[in-house]
C-alpha cells in the first residue's frame, strides 16, 4: 500500500480541478438552464407545457439512479475511462437533443443524457480527493463550488437569454465544444490512482434495480407531484409506494450482501455521514430559493424570462468574490464553526429577503437574491472538505457518489416543497384576506372608486365599466396573496436554515488549514 500512499499526479493538480470542473460544471448548468425554455421548447414541437416538462423529468430521474452508482461503474470501467464516456457521451446526447423533431425524441435523449451525465459530479469529486493531500483541498474544493453552486444559479440567466435571442435549441448545443474541449484536456491530464483503476466487480442486479426503482419514483415524484395533485393522483401514490420500496428494499440489501453496488459503511463515519446531510440540507436550500426568486419574479411581478434571470446573476458574483476568502477563513477556523455560521447568516438572509411587496424594485430583488447566494460561499467548500476528512481513500468513489446523489435528491424535493408551500400559502393567504373584500369595508369601497375612476380615464365603456372594476380588483386581490405566500416561504426556509445549525456540531472537530484527523481504518 505504500506505492499508493505515495501517488502524485504527473499533470499540475490545479489544472486537473479546473478540468474536471469544466466538465462538472456543463452538466450541472444543464440541470437549471432548461427550465426557462420549456414554454418555447413546448411551442415549437406544437406539445402542452405539461408534456414538455417530461424532459425534465426524465433528465432528473436518471440522473439521480446513475449518481448513487458512479462510483461502482468507476471500479468496473477505471475511473477516467468511465470519466471520459461521461463527458463524450453527454456531448453526443446534447447534440441529439438541439435536432430533436419531437417530444418523444426530446424525452429519449435528455433520458441518455442524464445517466451519462450523472457520473460527472461525482467523479469529478473523487478526483480532486485522490489529487490534493487534505490540506490543500479547501482551494480545490474551491473551484468545484464553481459548478456546484454558480452554474445552477446562472442556469436561468443563460437559459433564458438564449432562448429570448436565438433559439432553444442553443441551450444543448452549446454543450457541444465545451464537450469536446473536456474530453481531450481529461485525456490528456488526468490519470487514476493504483486504488481507482479498473478491477474486476461483480454486477449487483438486486442492489441496481432496487436503486433504480427507489431514486427514479422518487425523482419523478417529486417533479410531478404538484401538477398531479400529490397524493390526490393514483399515479403519485404508486410511485410513494414504488419509491419506499425500492429505498427501504436497497438500504437492507447494500447492507447484508458482500459485494454491494454502493458501499454504505461510509455511513458510519460520523463526518461523512453528517456532512451529506448538511450538503442535502445546502441542495434543498440552494435549489429551493433559486426557483422562488425568479417565479416571483416573473408570475408575480411580470418579468421576461431574461430579466428574472438577471436578478439571480449577481449571487453567482457574490460567491466568486467569497470563495477565496473562506480558504483563508478555513486555515484559521475550525470548519465546523464556518458551517454553523454559514447556516445562520443563511436564514438571517432568507428572513431579510422575505420583505416582497408588489411595488419592488429590480435592484431589491438583486440585493435579496445576492444576500441569499453569498451565504452559500459559507458552506458548500467547508462541509466539503471536513466530509472526507476521515475517509479512507479505497471509498472516495462511493462516498463521492452519496455525496452528490444527498444534495441533488434533496435539491429536488427542495423545489417541490417551494412550488407546493407557494400553491398552499397562496390559498390560505386568499382565505385569511377574502372577508376585506365587501363593501362593508369602507377601504374596500375607496379602492373600488379609484379603480372605476382609473379605467374612466382609459376610456372604458360605461357597459363594461362593473366587470372591468370586478376583474381589477380580483388581479390585485391574487397578486397580494401571491406575494404574502412567498412571503411565508422564505420564512419557512430560514426557520429550516437556523433548526440545522446545532447539527453542525455533530462533526468533529478538525485542526484549521483544511487537514483533520488522520483515517483510522
């Protein structure tokens, strides 16, 4: 074992991060860029809004089976091989998906593009692992927060500035020199430790299939669920029965039999194991607060789709400018303290952002959405870092896996609980504020005048003068709900953020400058 204890990489280990980052970062854009071009993908391929979300969906599903399982198809390919179809196959399928004539197509292709996407994340974690020696891995850690975290953040912005411009077709396409690029830079600078080459493996059916019924249900549940009417839909019901099965039926089967698919005695170090759950906790807040934003933005206070992703920019800014500055923090603080600490300023955020009025400016709303993203700076690399501390390198590859499998599943159910908490919120706001609305209110009645006499002046029919004031008023009467409820969420998300910062403490402590303890396995 001491020739692996001693393996360096022959390439510079900063240029391998940003690599393996570029590659990380083009998948994870993909996740979010999408999102603000289905109206137009549904337009062109002459489909409803309702079906064209399928190419989100099938994307997610897929990619959250093939996360869990990335790092046994590491072992059975080695890692860079593995690494390397990732990226040419992800190509080849955003290619697919920019000439696709039809939904059915489109669904088919984003389907193939996310299995082979969902192993980038977590190779390109394990990667950097087996690189940097543990004390310099907050800088490499570093830069892989740059696709974490900023490239959902600038997915909207990007998306929708292409769809508004050029064509939606453009959101896939430009994965394709990027594609390319990665693929050669990998092959030429990235090589696999003695621990992550290929080795011979055997296939665990049992364990793929019950991943693969547990995760898939649970992703398509989660982004269904709401325009299914959750439980309500017998389809939904299923795919919760499907999907604590097939979970329930993985977690019993990984941890009895030999030679499991995923290895899940990583949970059973205390860091690792509180570190996924505070990274989840990071996805539910990070994907949950980037769907808020722009949906205020744009349902409620009518933005295009480039201007709501306009507001959401400048929080990308906010963690570059951040990052370098918790490196240093981190040579200085225990990281635990820095979670914490992340965790706190993230609810305070959320609490100050939780001010929407329907008169708000574009530049409040930056303010709001850069106080949120910031906070992230705080714990993304932290919780990273701290994670592996005491991990033994033989399981990075499936401790990586969980790693990025805990924050995108739990980003996924972030952005169902945000779309249903706003439906619900909205209805109750709607419920608390009908009985103003009578003419035994006397501002009610004030309101009314004002609204006959400002469609007076637009020169409204007398005829029409009734209806035109009754419409008026139930589109403020909607907005203002609107707003309490988002309102409502963001206070929701801040109680969630400050209820985890005792859990910070559950970690251990480790000695500032990014080393920890040493593995003791």
């Amino acid at each position: 074992m001491s020739g692996s204890q001693e393996w360096k990489p022959k390439g510079n280990p900063w240029l391998i991060a940003v690599v393996v980052t570029v590659a990380a970062f083009m998948e994870v854009l993909d996740t979010t860029i999408v999102n603000v071009a289905l109206p137009h993908i549904a337009g062109n391929l002459s489909t409803s809004y309702d079906d064209a979300t399928w190419a989100l969906t099938s994307y997610l599903a897929a990619n959250g089976i093939v996360l869990t399982v990335s790092g046994w198809l590491g072992r059975v390919l080695g890692r860079k091989r593995y690494f390397m179809i990732c990226i040419g196959m992800f190509t080849v399928c955003s290619f697919l998906c920019g000439v696709s004539q039809s939904l059915p197509e489109l669904i088919v292709f984003r389907l193939l593009q996310g299995l082979f996407g969902g192993g980038l994340q977590p190779n390109q974690q394990s990667i950097i692992l087996d690189t940097f020696p543990p004390e310099k891995r907050s800088g490499a850690f570093a830069i892989t927060a740059l696709a974490t975290i900023v490239a959902p953040v600038l997915g909207p912005t990007l998306g929708g500035y292409i769809t508004d411009n050029a064509s939606w077709r453009w959101v896939f396409f430009i994965n394709v020199p990027i594609g390319i690029v990665g693929l050669l830079a990998v092959a030429a600078l990235v090589e696999d430790p003695p621990w992550a080459r290929k080795r011979p493996a055997s296939i665990d059916l049992v364990g793929l299939s019950l991943i693969g019924i547990g995760l898939g249900c649970l992703q398509v549940m989660m982004d269904r669920g709401e325009d299914d009417d959750w439980f309500g839909s017998p389809f939904i019901r299923i795919l919760a029965f499907l999907a604590v099965t097939g979970i329930l039926g993985a977690i019993g089967w990984l941890l009895t039999v030999k030679k499991p698919v995923v290895d899940l005695r990583v949970f059973g170090d205390r860091n690792f194991a509180v570190g996924a759950l505070l990274i989840g906790a990071v996805g539910f807040v990070l994907y949950s607060s980037a769907v808020l934003v722009p949906q205020f933005s744009q349902q409620v206070v009518g933005y295009t789709a480039t201007l709501a992703g306009l507001v959401l920019s400048p929080g990308a800014i906010g963690i570059i400018v951040l990052i370098p500055f918790i490196g240093m923090i981190l040579k200085r603080v225990q990281a635990r303290y820095v979670i914490a600490f992340g965790f706190f300023i993230m609810g305070a955020a959320l609490m100050y952002s939780a001010h929407l009025v329907l008169t708000i400016d574009f530049r409040t709303l930056v303010y709001y959405r850069m106080a949120q993203a910031s906070c992230l700076a705080f714990l993304f690399v932290p919780i990273s870092v701290v994670t592996y501390q005491t991990l033994p390198k033989e399981l990075n590859g499936d401790a990586a896996a969980l790693f990025s499998m805990m924050r995108n599943v739990m980003g996924s159910i972030g952005i169902s609980c945000a779309t249903s908490l706003i439906t619900e919120r909205t209805q109750i706001r709607e419920a608390h504020m009908v009985h103003w609305m009578t003419p035994f209110h006397q501002p009610f009645n004030d309101y009314n005048v004002h609204t006959r006499q400002y469609l007076q002046q637009l020169g409204r029919s007398q005829a029409s003068l009734d209806g035109g004031v009754t419409h008026q008023i139930y589109q403020e009467f909607i907005q203002q709900a609107s707003a309490l409820a988002y309102n409502d969420a963001f206070h929701t998300f801040a109680i969630a953020c400050f209820a985890i910062v005792p859990l910070c403490w559950l970690l251990s402590p480790n000695k500032p400058g990014g080393g920890g303890a040493p593995a003791a396995h």
